[in-house]
C-alpha cells in the first residue's frame, strides 16, 4: 500500500512536469478532447436530464409532506443541480466511459510492451500518453460540467412547468433568489479538477497492470473505483473551500 | 468532420450557454439602455446587487452597485446619509419617476426577496435628472425592534430578581387572597341553603312587595289629593312656632275655631 502511494507520488509528479512544460500535441489534445467531450455528450445529457426529473419530483413530494408547498423547489433545486448534481454525476459518468477506456487502453500497451517500446525510442510514455488526455480532460471536464449543468436546469424547468405548472419565468425568478452565477464558475471549477483526475488515476493504473487479461479487467476496475472515490473526495474538499467564498 | 470542428462547436455551445446563464440570473445585459439614479439610505434592509427596481410592481431595473460614503451629506437637506445604492432604470420607466416619487425597500415572496419600489410622481413635479442623488425611505429597522423588545424582557426580569422578595411576598399575599375570597364565597354558598335566610328573604320579599304595592296606591289620584292636602296644611302650620301657639292660647282660648 505505501508503494502504491509512492509510486503514485511519483507518477504525479513527473505527470506535474511533463504538463507544464512544452512541447504539446496539438492533434492528439483534440483527438482526445473529441473522446471526452463530443462523444460523451449524448450519455451525460440523458442521464442529467433523468437526474433533474428525479429531483425536481422528489424534492416537490419532500417539500408538500413537510410544509405543505412547493413553490420553493425550482430555486433549491437550481442550486443543488448548479452545485453538486450537474457536475458530479457527469463526472462520475466520464469516470466509467473514459476513465475505464484509459485503463485499458494504457493497461494493453503495457502488457504488449508497448510502454517499454516507446521508452526504447526515447519518447517519455508520461508526456506521450498521459498530457493529450489530461488535457483533453480538465477542458473536456469543463465543457462538460457546463453543458450538463444547464441542460439539466433546462429540464428541471420543463418538469416543473409539466409537473408543478411552474412557468419558465416563475423558475427563472425562484432560481435568481437562491443561485449566483459563481456557482456556474465554481461547477466548471470542479468539473476541471473532476476531469483532471480521471487521467491521471486511470492512467497510474494502466501503467502499473500486471500481465494478461486478467490484469488488464483488474487494472480498469481499480481505476474506475479509485477514480470515482478520488472525485467524491475532491467534491468534499472543493465544496468545504468554496463555502468560503459565499 | 475534424475532431477541432466538433470540439470548437462544444465550445461555442458551451460559451453560449454561460452567456444566456448569465443573462437569464442578471449577470450580464446586452441593452444597457437604462438611466440611472443615485438613491441615499441610511439603513437598506439586506438589499444587494442585482436586486430588482420596480415601479408600480413592474421590475423596470436593478441595483447596480451599493456604496459606502462615510461623508456624504443630502444636497438639498444636509442630511448625513452613509450608504449610496446606485440603480439603473430603463428608458421607458424613466418619465414616471419625478421629484416627488418615493424610494422603498420591500419584500417579496415567501423567501423574502427584496427589492426596490419607486412610486411614481405627480405630473406637477419635474423629473429626475440621470446620476442624481435621492433619499429613499429607511425601511423598518425589524432587528432593532425585536432588540428592544430584549432589553424591556431583560428589565422586567431585573426587576423580579432584585425584588425577588417583596415579588414572592406579593405572590403570596394574592394567593392568600384567593383562598380567603374561595373560603368567603364557600360560606356565602353554606349561609344561601340556610332555612332560617330563606325565612328572611320570603319575609324580605313580602315587605318589598307591600312596599311595592304602597307606593303603587301613592300614586293613585286619591293619594296624590291627600299629599296636596297634606301639604297644603303643612304650609299653613309652617308659620306656627312657640309663640304663636302661646298667644293663640292666651288671647283666642279654647274658643277658637281651628279651620
């Protein structure tokens, strides 16, 4: 265990080094940020969306039982949605397709010795295959958080027209009471950080699978769950910090 | 298409999306065609920035910025007046708010959203020049009431405790009272099934309706004739004193008619 830590420590940072320091792949960023951001959209809006009908509903059920109205739930809803939902479920959704696809993708390199190949060529595998993806993540981390975020709140505001009689305009102001547009910025904050863990986790672990296929299943599966408890965590601390800047 | 067109074109939603976000919340405006005015408190009851101005319940604008002006004094009055809210108010609006219009600080809606009520001026009265400096109306200081209510709780309960005795004391003497005025009334019960009172208040109640029908014959014309009778010998007999009856006797003797 404490090697794993020192090996990820130093993986950092000599990841840390390479993504400061140019030169960059401009064409391999793009590939990468296409996987991360174009391809994942469709997945990421639909399930948003799902998670937007079941809060507004929830929350509107919660809130008759307890004070007998909902006209609160679009602005407490905008607010959860901009602050948590909106980022952490696409994150952990980028986490499952991306992160898992790194994995793998970074695991069968290192099985076929393809790593150690690169290495006889002289090309650093870190700055070859870790900075186009997490590049591509932190920016594709960011479109991400910020298409999500808003195309959920756009169906929150449909539900609660269909299922509350809400209107937009009535939404829009309950949401201008409680949401500020630095929880915007804050999302795209996280949804940076979010995405920049995703590599960097995934990547540790493709590079480190033991040989076979086997290692390779076990290396994917270990990404994905440490990936998702990092981003968990590093939701906590970010929310804990940001409380500040209320 | 390229991997940087379909990238570029998630940027440019994206970008698109923040902007129309941001317009919606009232971060950004694209038609800043409103005026603004300068409007003076002294206590602006938790307003903030991008808090809406509304004429006549009609959001026309919003708070633009909240300052700080320690030495600012009224041009017109010489009013010491600490805090400047300067707000922006669209074109349209702008003719209905005059010299005379008055600037409040409301709350709306269930989750108290507060914000900015113009009333809007008489014909009579000029308009407002752009950037001028208006006092508005001190909304009602809530926090300081309730502190006062505090601090009249707060005596009341200093003087219970520093007359901690004479309270008690008072205390209970009332109960005392109390059970003094249950005992009396107990009795008062006891005394009312007594036979012995009932005997008096039927024999009360016979004087009274004798009583009763005496003075209803007083008033029957055969009274009312002998009380004028009466009267009138009194009247005749007023004038009759010691001396008087004296001479009668020794000057008209036992002869005498009476009437």
């Amino acid at each position: 265990m404490i090697n794993l830590w020192k090996d990820f420590a130093v993986y950092f940072w000599r990841s840390l080094n390479a993504i400061l320091t140019p030169p960059y792949r401009p064409k391999d960023i793009f590939a990468q940020l296409e996987f991360v951001s174009w391809q994942s959209i469709p997945i990421i809006c639909f399930c948003v969306c799902s998670a937007a009908i079941v809060t507004i509903i929830e929350s509107s059920f919660h809130m008759k039982l307890v004070v007998q109205n909902d006209s609160l739930v679009p602005g407490f809803a905008a607010l959860l949605i901009l602050r948590e939902l909106g980022v952490v479920v696409s994150s952990l959704l980028l986490t499952s397709r991306v992160g898992a696809g790194l994995a793998a993708e970074v695991g069968s390199m290192q099985v076929t010795e393809q790593i150690d190949a690169l290495r006889m060529l002289g090309i650093d595998p870190i700055r070859f295959l870790v900075v186009p993806r997490f590049i591509a993540c932190v920016f594709g981390g960011i479109i991400l958080s910020v298409i999500a975020n808003l195309v959920c709140l756009y169906c929150a505001m449909l539900v609660s027209e269909m299922k509350m009689g809400y209107s937009n305009g009535m939404f829009i102001t309950s949401m201008r009471a409680f949401v500020e547009f630095k929880d915007l910025v804050f999302a795209g904050v996280k949804g940076a950080c979010f995405g920049a863990v995703i590599p960097l986790v995934s990547c540790f672990f493709g590079f480190r699978c033991q040989s076979g296929a086997e290692g390779v299943g076990l290396a994917t599966t270990n990404s994905v769950v440490a990936a998702s408890v990092s981003i968990i965590v590093l939701d906590f601390v970010l929310s804990y910090l940001f409380s500040f800047l209320y | 298409m390229k991997p940087q067109t379909k990238v570029g074109i998630l940027f440019l939603v994206a970008l698109v999306a923040v902007v129309a976000f941001g317009y919606a919340l009232g971060t950004f405006s694209f038609l800043a065609s409103g005026k603004e005015l300068r409007v003076a408190y002294n206590f602006a009851g938790g307003i903030e920035v991008g808090s809406p101005v509304r004429v006549m319940g009609i959001k026309v604008g919003k708070v633009r910025s909240i300052d700080f002006q320690p030495d600012f004094k009224m041009p017109t009055s010489g009013e010491e007046v600490k805090l400047i809210i300067s707000i922006s108010i669209d074109k349209a609006a702008w003719p209905t708010i005059r010299q005379d219009s008055r600037f409040y600080i409301n709350l709306a809606g269930v989750i108290g959203e507060k914000f900015l009520e113009i009333s809007p001026g008489s014909l009579e009265n000029p308009e407002l020049q752009p950037g001028q400096v208006v006092r508005g109306e001190d909304p009602p200081r809530i926090d300081q009431l309730i502190s006062q209510s505090y601090a009249v709780a707060g005596k009341i309960l200093e003087f219970v405790n520093k007359n901690e005795g004479s309270v008690i004391e008072t205390i209970n003497t009332l109960n005392k009272l109390v059970v003094n005025f249950e005992k009396m009334l107990k009795q008062l019960e006891k005394t009312s099934r007594d036979p012995e009172i009932h005997k008096l208040v039927k024999n009360l109640s016979v004087i009274l309706e004798d009583g009763a029908y005496f003075t209803q014959n007083m008033r029957s014309s055969e009274a009312q004739k002998t009380i004028a009778l009466i009267n009138r010998l009194i009247q005749r007999l007023e004038p009759l004193d010691g001396k008087a009856i004296k001479k009668f006797l020794q000057e008209e003797g036992i002869k005498a008619k009476l009437f």
